[in-house]
C-alpha cells in the first residue's frame, strides 16, 4: 500500500462528467490499495470568472485590502470542484470527504495572491486516510496567520499536490493534466513538439521558471526540496485503463543527472509574453546608474529579469530591463516621476510586445557552441535579439512578439528536437 497524491487541473475537472471521471479514476487506485489523497484545481475558466467580476468592481488604486477578497473569491472556485469530486467519489461508493486549505490547514505567510506555504499539518487527513476515507484537499489557497484565507498564484495548485506529498512524505505525486506529459515545447505552439519520458529536475525548473506554464515553478522547488517522486500525465485516458500502465505513462522528474547524459543538448524550448522592456535612455555614465535604477525598481517590490547596459557614447549610455507585464505601467511612472528627474537621463521608453525564448537543456553545460547555433538560426529567420541572458543550463533571447512562433518552431527545428 502506498499514499498518492493525484492532482486534476482545471480543465481535468471541467464538468460534471469529467468530474465523474477523475471520481472513477481516483476510486480504482483507492481500490488497488492505496491511501489516496487528491488535490483539484477550480473547474476550468471558473477563477477567470471570479477574477473578472473582482475586476468590474475594483477601486482605482487597488491596495491589500482589495488582495485580500481576491483571495477570499478566487479560492471558492477550489472550494466548489473539491465538494463537487467527493460527492461524485460518494456515488462510486468510495468514503471521501473534502477540506479547504484552512481546514487542514496549510499554512501560509499573508501575501495575498501569491502566498508561500510555510507548512502542512496533516494530522486530520491522516485520521481519514487511516479511516478509509478518499481526502480532497483545495488546491491553489491556505490559511495565514491571522486567519485570512490567501491564494498561491496562478496555476498554484500544482504547488499545493507537491506541498502536500512533500509534508506527508507521499511515495508519489501525479498531476494530471490535458496533455500527456511534459514536451520538448508547447504541443499547442509547435504540433512536432515529442513528449519527454523524463525531464530532469533542473531542466524542469528552468522551463518552469521561464514560462512552460505545464507545471508550476514553486511545485517543481517543492519537488525539488523534498525529493517528491513526480510525474505529469493525462487525465484524458480512459479511466479503467490498467493502473500498472498508467503509473508508467507520462513524464517522470528525475533527480538524477547521468540517465540524461546521453540525450539530446537541448531538451526543450520555453516562452514567455508575460515581460515587458523598459529603457532609461541617455543616461550619464557615472558610477552607480544601476543601483539607481534597479535600487528604484526593487524597493517598489517590483522584480526584474533580464538587464542590459548599453556601451556609452559621448559619456551616455542606455539601460534597459525587463519586468513583469503587470508591472509595466508601475514601472514606467515610478522612473518617469522619481529616477528619470535624478538621473539627469533624456527619457524611458516601454515596449509590452516582446517576448522571451529560452532553449533549456542539462547537455548545454558539457557542449559548446549551443548559443552560437541559437543566434544563427534566428538570425536566418530574419528575427533581431533585443537582449539575451544565459546560465549553465539555459539561453534567453528577447525578441519582438510577433516572431514567438517563428523562433520557437525554428528553434525545435534547428535542435533537433522533432526527431526521437
Ligand atoms: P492544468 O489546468 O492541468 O494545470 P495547465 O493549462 O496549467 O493545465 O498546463 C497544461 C498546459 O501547459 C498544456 O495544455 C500545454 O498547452 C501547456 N504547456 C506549455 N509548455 C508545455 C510543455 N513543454 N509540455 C507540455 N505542456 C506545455
Ligand atoms: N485555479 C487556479 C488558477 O486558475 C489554480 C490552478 O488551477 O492551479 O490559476
Ligand atoms: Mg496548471
């Protein structure tokens, strides 16, 4: 007997018959033998839904408060899908019962909207499990200290499936999603994307953390942290297929390096349009212009990601970052208002349409050349780089917005990742 942690995305959990299904799937493991604990996301498009309606009733200058009903909204889309699957386990004659993120409670620090676990306490899922029950716990929110309910940002669920394997030191976790496994790049962008067998867990961060929105990137440090066995696989199966082939199918994470030595350089391809660039243009060249800037930047809780300091020409130079697109507006008034002025520097300009494409793979630490190669085959695409930043394991390029297909498809391409 083992304890698994399954958790069943948004669109996993999109209607009442797919609700029936994952029910079905879920009652055939508990029946293998299993301790089984599960964790839904809210049913697809419902925390859109409720976002948009805190939207057409927001205030104008926006403020913790407001965060803090967000938080409130957006975790009854979990609330709601949770009660909905052990209602639909108790018609497959299976014993469950659900529980919010305060009822275990996970505990979390009070930054609303993009709240951190801090821990589990899994006492009571535990008594139920030993109990016999199936246990749904909310995916995406908990408890903080004050009591207030917080939310884990988007796509926090899967964070939620990991924290909660991790803390109860579960043998597997899987989240099951609406494609089967982790890909060489977007299947929905580049239909010749191959789906991986394993992916490390360094890659898998890289790519999560550079926009592969397939896992969440704070489940994969969880994962990371806590050496929590985890695959992605497909909801979309028919559920009575044979367990013993469903717990092979997928994509594994793996934490070792040498399995991979021998594959590909490249693993995969990532992509982001959720950055925005910012140049201070004409800034005199002194000591200390990027703590200036950045120092601004940075005290305003803003983040910044990619960073490129012009060479100076007639004792001027430009800075240029990027940031969160959310961020963009907050940025570019905060350096017009305060930094442009103390800086003596001629203007900031802004550009929302870029994007980042980022080749990942474990292979690039050993081989040469694979930035070069990178560079080569966009420019025989006709595509201009903007920026571009690199780490043992990764290369990020900026470019205009209307070339992301373009460069990611030539890129797949250019790698060789269309072939097994
Ligand atoms: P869920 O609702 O199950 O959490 P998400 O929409 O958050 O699902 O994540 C799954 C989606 O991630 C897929 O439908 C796919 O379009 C997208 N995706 C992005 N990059 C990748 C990748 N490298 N491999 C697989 N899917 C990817
Ligand atoms: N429902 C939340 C969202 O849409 C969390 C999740 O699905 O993982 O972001
Ligand atoms: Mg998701």
């Amino acid at each position: 007997m083992a304890l698994i942690v399954h958790k069943y995305g948004g669109t996993s959990m999109g209607s009442t018959e797919r609700i029936r299904n994952v029910a079905k799937r879920v009652a055939k493991w508990a029946r293998a033998g299993h301790h089984m604990v599960v964790v839904p996301s809210a049913m697809s498009g419902e925390t859109n839904r409720l976002l948009g309606l805190a939207k057409e009733l927001a205030p104008a200058k926006t403020n913790t408060a407001y965060d803090r009903e967000l938080d409130m909204l957006a975790s009854t889309g979990e609330q709601a899908s949770s009660a909905l699957l052990a209602i639909a386990l108790q018609s497959e004659g299976m014993a469950s019962v659900s529980y919010a993120g305060w009822q275990v409670p996970i505990k979390t620090n009070s930054a609303f909207t993009k709240a951190r676990i801090e821990s589990i306490d899994d006492a009571r899922v535990r008594q139920d499990l030993a109990a016999g029950r199936v246990v749904i716990v909310t995916g995406f929110q908990g408890v903080d200290p004050d009591g207030n309910i917080t939310t884990l940002g988007r796509g926090g669920s899967d964070t939620s499936a990991v924290a909660v394997a991790a803390a109860m030191k579960a043998d597997e976790c899987l989240i099951y999603t609406d494609v089967d496994g982790v890909y060489t790049t977007d299947p929905r962008v580049v239909p010749e994307a191959r789906r991986l067998s394993t992916v490390s867990f360094e890659e898998m961060l890289e790519m999560a953390s550079l926009g592969s929105k397939v896992l969440q990137i704070r489940s994969v440090e969880f994962a990371g942290k806590y050496k929590v066995p985890m695959r992605v696989l497909s909801s979309f199966t028919p559920w009575d297929i044979d367990i013993h082939e469903e717990a092979k199918s997928g994509t594994l994470i793996t934490f070792e390096e040498d399995e991979k030595m021998e594959q590909a350089v490249v693993s995969g391809i990532a992509f982001n349009r959720d950055e925005a660039k910012i140049s201070v243009v004409g800034v005199p060249d002194k000591p200390g212009i990027a703590y200036q800037i950045l120092g601004a930047v940075a005290s305003a809780n803003i983040e910044v990601d990619m960073i490129i300091q012009n060479l100076s020409k007639d004792g001027k130079t430009d800075f240029s970052f990027t940031v969160h697109r959310n961020d963009f507006a907050r940025t570019m008034d905060l350096l017009k208002e305060k930094v442009v002025p103390a800086l003596g520097a001629t203007e900031v300009s802004g550009d929302a349409k870029i994007c980042k494409v980022s080749i990942v793979g474990i292979g690039m630490r050993s081989h040469v050349g694979i930035a070069s190669k990178m560079f080569r085959s966009l420019s025989e695409e006709g595509i201009n780089i903007q920026m571009i930043s690199t780490s043992e394991i990764k290369t990020s390029v900026v470019i205009d917005e209307k070339y992301m297909e373009l460069a990611v498809r030539a890129l797949h391409k250019a790698f060789d990742l269309d072939q097994a």
